[in-house]
C-alpha cells in the first residue's frame, strides 16, 4: 500500500553502496559522525568513542581528567571506552593520536532515539504556531542531533558524509535557531515535545538522535539477519545481501535499505531507549506487523548488546472519512497491532492518539500531546515515576441478557467523556455492538462507575463489542487523568 505522502521521503537523500558491511576507508571519520560540540553521552554506561586511522596507532580519549587509549586495528578502527559516568558537565573531550579532534560543550545525560516515519519526521516548523514554538525552545541541556538520510544495501560502519544546509549529522543545543534544523521544516516535533519534558521533569541533560523517513515500511528499518527469520521477507531480504554494486537500490521502501545506512552505524553508541511513530506505510498488512514489529524490535536490541532497553510506539493516529455506521478498518488492525506489540514486548508501551488525528490530513499538527504521552511512559516506566501514562485500558466484558457490561483497568481518577477532534459533546460515543451474525452496530452506551454499559434494541444477544475501530472513530472515552481509552475489540473476525 502506498500513500500521497511518500514525497517527504525525498528531502536531502543520499544513495550508497556499501561493500560487505564496509564503506572506502577514505570516507571513513577519524572520530565518529556520532561526537561533535554540544553532544550528550549515556550516564552510567561504558562509553565507546571510536573511528578510523593508521592501523596500529594508539589514540588517547580524554575527558574529566580521565585517559583512555586504544588501538587501531588492521582495518584501521579504533576504539577507546570512557568509564561510566554520572549525569553532568559541561566537559570538553580531546581525541589525540595521528589527529586531534577537540569537543566542546559536552553533557553526561540520557540518550533516546526518536525514529519511524513521516509523523516523526514532521518538524516543529509543520506545528500550527511554528514562531511561537521556536521562540520557546531555549533548553542548553536538551541536544538534538539529526541522522542525514541515506539507505545502503548492507550495513555501513559510519553514518554518510554531511549535508550542512540541516546540519545533519552534527548535535546541537536546543535554542530557537537550532530547533528549525531539520529534514521536514526543522526538528521532529514530536521528539522535541518528549525531550523537553523528559528536562523539565528529570533536570539533566538529554540528548535525541532523531533517524526517520516519511512514507517508509518498517521491514525498511530492520536487519537483513532479522527479516530472513520471517517467511515473507526471507527472500528479498537474502537478495538484497547479495545486491550488485552495478544495481544499487534507489528506493527507501525497500527491506533493510534504512536500518544499513541510519540505524547499523548507530549501534555502538549507548542509548537509554527509544520512540518509534510508524506503522501508516504497513496499513493493510497489519497481521504480518504483528510480528514484524517484535522482530525489528528484537533486532535492535540485540545489535545495541544493551538488554531490553525501553521502546515506546506511538500509536498510528485517526485518518481519512468518519464513516457513518461501523465497519471494518485496516488502519484499525494496524493500531491493534501496535498495542499487541506493546502489550507483549518486555520494557515497551503504547502512547495513544486516537483522540487528536485528522480526518484531512494524515499529519495532524498536535504533537504536543504525543511527545507528552511518551514521556508519561517513560517517566513512569523507566525513570519509575508515580505518574499516570495510559487512559483506561479494556480488561472484560460481562454479558446479561441484551446488556454488556465493559470493565476497565487504568480508570484512575475514574471514566469521563471529553470532547476530542472529532467527538462533541457530553455523550459516550465510539462503541459498537455485534450478535452472533457479526453484524455491528451503534450502542447505547453509558458510564456506571468504572464501567461502560451498552444495548442496542437491534441486537438482542450481544457477544462481542469493538471501541474505536474505525479510520477515523469518533470516540471520547477517558479517565480522570485525561488520558484517551485506546481502540479495541473483543473478538477476532
């Protein structure tokens, strides 16, 4: 399936080749792409900084008073691990051996990275008040770092050259000029809105490497080791292997191509977790993204060698017309799928926005929200905040006679209605109703304490019920801490 927004993927592309893993060592950085002024390293963690030189020199790392040396090995990588350390600076860390290279500025913090599609991609120039906005991202220990676009048939050691005109590939500190550095109208908004709240809530630095592309499939995202365990991706996945220098893919949508040249030169450098805002380009394809998405999962936490670090999917928001009466949804299924996912991954969550899409635009402006709910997973789950981070989530359902009874967990602060997008009003909206026939319909339905309670005169016997499984639902049930139920459903037609 492929949508009209596929034409943001082709901002600022670079095409590589890639031999084997490798690229010529004369495009390959003395120090890695990855340092530069105002960069955070991962607190608490053996830091590997690394690059390219004569093979056998020693190079000396030093930082905080603190010298770690390494070798270059035949190939001509080098590596020196900094000890773990605490959250702080700034410091400066001088890389000496038969080059010099000074970083200034640098932050001991927490690192996250921000990727996906499109919606991850929209920059904070996209928002519905950019000025506003930018005006206000004054953050010195927020640092963001953008990963130039580029695919590759086979895993590239380092990220591709610069492309200065966004400052690809180069961290810098979030001021209201940096914030507008971006591949789509500057910053991705959303990983700008959960890391200014991680600051403000954590106080101390943060920084977010921000690698997506719009339009793109998630098999584009994942190792070729990875999807040759899948039956569907096996082949096209050995192929691309194996693909001539002479035949070079041009094409982001294609298995691997993304995770090779924006993720596989990532990986030795320590991250706390991840945000993830995909899934529109796999619509229609959502039981194969039950397992897909696990999968890629698996893959990067295995390459990283960190455990299973968090990983939280921001759930596909509502698009295209609000149909009349209920009906089948493949956008639907795909946002089941992520909550599947997110239910059944260890140290991963589901941050909901069934509530602020756009029927009109498969971009909707309000990322505030989104970046909001990201952080509320992370404070709650990997910082161990008491915080609320999920609307009320469907535990049962109880039938007696032509009533059914929906119980919750997550009601904290008990079940509400609030007017949402699309959803007006004071009544309880998006619940649907099906007998044996399988035949939905509308339902009556109401809040009776921490329970919803439909009916519906045209079905009699009720035995299954579906919440906000359409396109576009119109749908407004939440708990006491504002926080939207997700879509979901009973049975499995």
């Amino acid at each position: 399936m492929r949508f009209r927004w596929l034409s943001v993927a082709l901002l600022a592309t670079t095409i590589v080749g890639g031999v084997k893993g490798s690229q010529a060592a004369s495009t390959l950085p003395f120090v890695s792409r990855l340092y530069s002024n105002d960069m955070v390293i991962q607190r608490d963690h053996l830091v590997p900084v690394w690059g390219w030189t004569t093979p056998g020199s020693r190079v000396t790392v030093e930082i905080a008073g603190r010298t770690f040396t390494g070798k270059a090995a035949p190939d001509g990588e080098w590596e020196a691990d900094i000890a773990p350390m605490h959250e702080g600076g700034p410091y400066t860390l001088t890389v000496t051996g038969p080059a010099t290279r000074t970083f200034t500025n640098v932050m001991v913090g927490d690192v996250w990275l921000c990727s996906g599609q499109s919606n991850m991609q929209f920059g904070v120039g996209n928002l519905l008040d950019p000025k506003k906005v930018e005006a206000a991202a004054n953050y010195p220990n927020l640092r963001l770092y953008n990963v130039l676009m580029a695919i590759s048939p086979t895993p590239l050691k380092s990220l591709w050259a610069d492309h200065a005109y966004y400052h690809a590939n180069e961290w810098l500190t979030c001021n209201p000029t940096n914030i507008t550095q971006g591949s789509w109208n500057g910053f991705s908004a959303v990983a700008y809105y959960f890391g200014r709240d991680l600051v403000r809530n954590l106080k101390i630095p943060i920084g977010l490497i921000h690698s997506s592309w719009g339009g793109t499939i998630a098999e584009a995202w994942t190792s070729a080791g990875a999807l040759e365990t899948m039956p569907d991706f096996k082949m096209a996945a050995e192929r691309m292997a194996n693909f001539p220098a002479s035949m070079r893919p041009k094409n982001p949508n294609q298995v691997t191509v993304l995770y090779n040249a924006m993720i596989a030169p990532l990986e030795k450098f320590p991250i706390k977790g991840v945000i993830w805002y995909q899934g529109e380009s796999n619509v229609g394809r959502a039981k194969q993204y039950r397992t897909l998405l696990p999968t890629m999962i698996k893959d990067w936490r295995e390459h990283w060698h960190e455990g299973n670090f968090p990983f939280y999917i921001v759930q596909i928001a509502p698009w295209q017309a609000v149909k009349p009466e209920p009906s089948n949804s493949a956008w639907a299924e795909l946002q089941e799928a992520q909550a599947i996912t997110a239910r059944t991954v260890p140290n991963s969550g589901l941050a909901t926005c069934i509530d602020i899409g756009n029927p009109h635009n498969i971009h909707p402006k309000d990322k505030r929200d989104v970046g909001l709910r990201l952080c509320l997973l992370a404070l709650r789950h990997t910082y161990h905040k008491n915080v609320v981070d999920s609307g009320p989530q469907f535990r049962s359902m109880r039938v007696n006679g032509s009533q059914v009874t929906i119980f919750f967990t997550h009601t904290n602060g008990g079940l509400k209605t609030e007017e949402t997008t699309l959803a007006h009003g004071s009544k309880l909206q998006g619940f649907a109703i099906a007998g044996a026939d399988r035949h939905f319909v509308w339902a009556d339905a109401h809040i009776v304490g921490n329970t919803v309670v439909l009916s519906s005169p045209d079905v009699p016997h009720p035995v299954a019920v579906r919440y906000a499984w359409a396109d576009a639902p119109v749908c407004n049930l939440f708990n006491g801490a504002n926080l939207p139920a997700p879509p979901f459903r009973t049975d499995k037609w």
